[in-house]
C-alpha cells in the first residue's frame, strides 16, 4: 500500500489533509487509499482547535483513566464471566477429582494428542489412531471420533444430537458441564464420566490392552434409554436404569438376605434365565450366589423398587443363579426387590448374629436405646436342636410379663444386651450366639417392647 503513495507525502502531519473547517480533505488522499481503509478514517474524526487539546486515553479501562487493576487485567487476559462460570462447574462437579483434573485439561486444551505431539515435534503424524479420518485433537478424541461418535448417539436424544456435534470446544463444555438438564439427568455427571473413559479408552488401545471393538461393546450391541440411569461403576461396566422407586432409604448389604424377581436376556434381547414364577429368588448378600456386578446394581436398590441393571462380562461372575457365562458378552437383568432382611454380624466373626424378623418404629440409630436406658423386652430363649426346644419363654414364664432391665449394668449376658441397643421398639429380631449354656447351644427370640 505504502508504495502507490508518493514519497513525498509520507510522514505528514495530519493537518495537511484537513479541511479549514475541521473535516477530512478527502481530495488529497482518497485516490491514494483501499476502500476497507478510508471506512476506518471516516469513523474518525480528524484533530481541530474547536474540539480541544488532545489527551491521553487508557483503552483497558471504561473511563479512559489508568489503574494498576486494569493494566493487570489486560497482561494476564483476565477470563469472560462465561468461562469463569465453567471453570467452577468443573471444579465443582460431583465426582472423582482426578475427573474434574481431567476436564480441566480439557477446557485448556491441554491433552497430549496426536495434534498436540505433531506440534511438539513429538511425531510425524496428527491422525487419530482409532478412525484414521480426521487430525486427532482433543475435541475429536471426546466427540468426533466415530467411536466417540457411536457412545454419543446412544445415549443423546435427536433433538439435541445436531446441536452436540456441531459446538466448538469451549461452548461444548459450555453446553454439557453448566445446561446439561436441558440435555438429561443428571448430564453433567454423566458427561464427565463418558469423555474421561474416552481418553482412556485411547491410551488404553495405544498400550494394547483394549480392541477396538471393546471401547463401544456396551453401547454398539444394546438397545438402552440411557437418560435415567445410575453409573454403578466408574467404567461404566455396571448401570441401573429405575423403572419404579422404592420406598424407604435402607439398601441391602452383607449379609442381609434377599428376595428378588429375576430374569436376565442377552444384549441382543434374547432370555438368558428367569426367576419370575411360583416363589421369589432368595440369596444372600456377599456370598457370592449372584454375578458380582448384579449384586453391586441390587446394592443400590431399596425395598420394592424395580430396575433394569446393565452387567458387561468383566462384572460377570459364576454362580448359582448363572453357573455358565461362557460367550456372553452382556446381561441386562431386571429385578423386583420384593424384600430384604437385615442381617448384622454384630463381632465381625460369625459368633453374634441378629437378624431382624419384623421392623420396629422410628428411625436407625436415633431411636435405638442409649446406654442407661430401661427397657422391657420379650423374648425367647431356644435350643439349636432339631425341636428348636423353648427352655424360657416371657410371655409363659414370667406371667405375660416383659423382662425389665437397664442396660450398661451388666445384669444380661453382653451377646442380648448388644443385639438389643440396636433394636428399635416394636422390633423383633433373631439373635444366634455360638454360646453354650449348661452344655446347650442356644440362641434367643427377641423382641422388644418399650
């Protein structure tokens, strides 16, 4: 541009192309400039005495005026309110922090991809490993990868699969970690779970531990809802998608006994087994009677709530409800917890267990007896003998009486006097201790009456 003006007229003073009243001259110097440039000269109006002297104007500040907050502001590029707003999402997401670390690195762009080798001089080729179609960045690793790509439509709605694919990074993250209720619940959580494993998927293959084919197994061969589900495991190898609440906050454990409705199919829907007719399945918590990863999913469930649990082969252990997993891939069960009792191995050894019969009022533990309390309890005294022998019986012995003690004092055997305190009144609850009493293995009835 510089050389089509003549050399005489450069480093001029402004003056020059001005007219006496203050306008620009456009005469002397519109044959010599582009069009695009004498747009920017119109939107300033050039310097005369009538409008005053000229001063100095700090353009990082509203006003005009410096401040060391605003030369700050402007040296480290201080963030938009919109990615401060992301940053806290991240750090605030309710989950692992090596997650939350992850998605930070994410947001920064920070991976260490293809791409991102190929600019370090770390390889001679940006292309994904997985797809070979596209350069491997960190967006493409997480979203545009066809694998990535077959994780995300399984579990996006239509409506908002258009949308998803076709953000740039910052307003993706934007979109997924701050409004994903628009998307699902619980997106947030989700999200961060998905594009976590998918990194993890990739640094998995490059060290040969994972096929291909294994990164999408779950999703590729299943024809599952996924926007009401609960992730069991953090490699999402266990899922529960509720079909009905339960009731109540208490879960089963080990060792409490189940009674469940039961029946499994492959992922292509074809019935594996069923426990759906004459009586419910009956197991024991933490004895290895059902697949690991079915256990895990029921060990999330409360009385009366049904739910389809989503077990892969790594979580899929023999036992007797499936005693052959040989080439099967995938079950998804669905399951009617009918009920469940507790079941407190008090010692931690076998030698004291409680095993509540019928439930008592209130709340755990709130209610339960403190140490000093007086309590009246019934209860039953029996032999471990085929007769199940009754030597002592309150209701009988005791003239329909409840027996009064105040525990702390020492006046019952410890084994009684633990399994009560943790009674709530009204309860009734099996006690079994490997005791021996005058040559006899007893164990007692008890329920209490306060």
């Amino acid at each position: 541009m510089k050389s089509a003006i003549p050399r005489n007229l450069w480093n001029q003073p402004v003056c020059l192309f001005t007219t006496a009243s203050g306008e620009w001259n456009w005469s002397a110097f519109s044959h010599l400039l582009p069009a695009a440039v004498l747009l920017q000269i119109t939107a300033v109006p050039p310097p005369h005495a009538s409008r005053g002297g000229d001063k100095l104007y700090w353009c990082h500040s509203s006003t005009g005026s410096f401040s060391t907050r605003s030369a700050y502001s402007s040296l480290v590029q201080e963030p938009s309110v919109a990615v401060r707003a992301l940053w806290k999402a991240i750090w605030a997401w309710p989950g692992p922090p090596r997650i939350r670390t992850f998605l930070w690195l994410l947001t920064r762009n920070r991976l260490l991809t293809n791409s991102e080798r190929c600019r370090r001089h770390m390889s001679s080729s940006d292309g994904c490993v997985l797809c070979g179609l596209e350069e491997e960045t960190s967006l493409h690793v997480v979203r545009d990868c066809l694998l990535a790509k077959t994780v995300w439509n399984r579990l996006l709605l239509e409506a908002v699969s258009s949308q998803f694919f076709n953000l740039p990074l910052d307003h993706w993250l934007e979109l997924n970690l701050l409004h994903g209720a628009d998307i699902g619940h619980m997106w947030d959580r989700t999200f961060g779970v998905v594009v976590w494993k998918m990194w993890q998927w990739l640094e998995s293959y490059l060290k040969s531990i994972l096929s291909a084919g294994t990164v999408y197994l779950i999703y590729a061969n299943s024809n599952i809802d996924f926007q009401t589900f609960q992730i069991i495991t953090e490699d999402l190898g266990v899922l529960k998608k509720v079909k009905e609440e339960g009731q109540g906050w208490e879960q089963p454990r080990e060792p409490y006994e189940v009674k469940a409705w039961i029946s499994g199919k492959s992922a292509d829907g074809k019935m594996i087994f069923s426990h759906t007719q004459g009586e419910p399945f009956f197991f024991t918590f933490g004895k290895s009677e059902i697949p690991k990863g079915l256990e895990m999913g029921i060990g999330t469930m409360s009385r009366g709530e049904k739910a389809v649990i989503y077990v892969t082969k790594d979580y899929l252990t023999q036992s007797p409800l499936i005693p052959s997993i040989d080439d099967i891939a995938e079950i998804h069960f669905e399951v009617d917890l009918v009920h469940f009792v507790q079941v407190r191995d008090v010692l931690g050894d076998g030698r004291l267990i409680k095993r509540r019969l019928r439930d008592g009022r209130g709340d755990f533990p709130m209610d339960c007896p403190l140490q000093d309390s007086l309590l009246h309890v019934h209860y039953k005294a029996m032999l471990l003998n085929e007769e199940k022998t009754v030597f002592y019986d309150t209701k009988i012995d005791n003239n329909g009486q409840p027996f009064e003690f105040r525990s702390g004092e020492g006046l019952v055997p410890e084994g009684f006097e633990m399994c009560t305190r943790l009674m709530l009144p009204g309860e009734i609850a099996l006690r079994r201790e490997a005791v021996v009493a005058d040559g006899r293995k007893m164990y007692c009835v008890v329920g209490e009456e306060i």
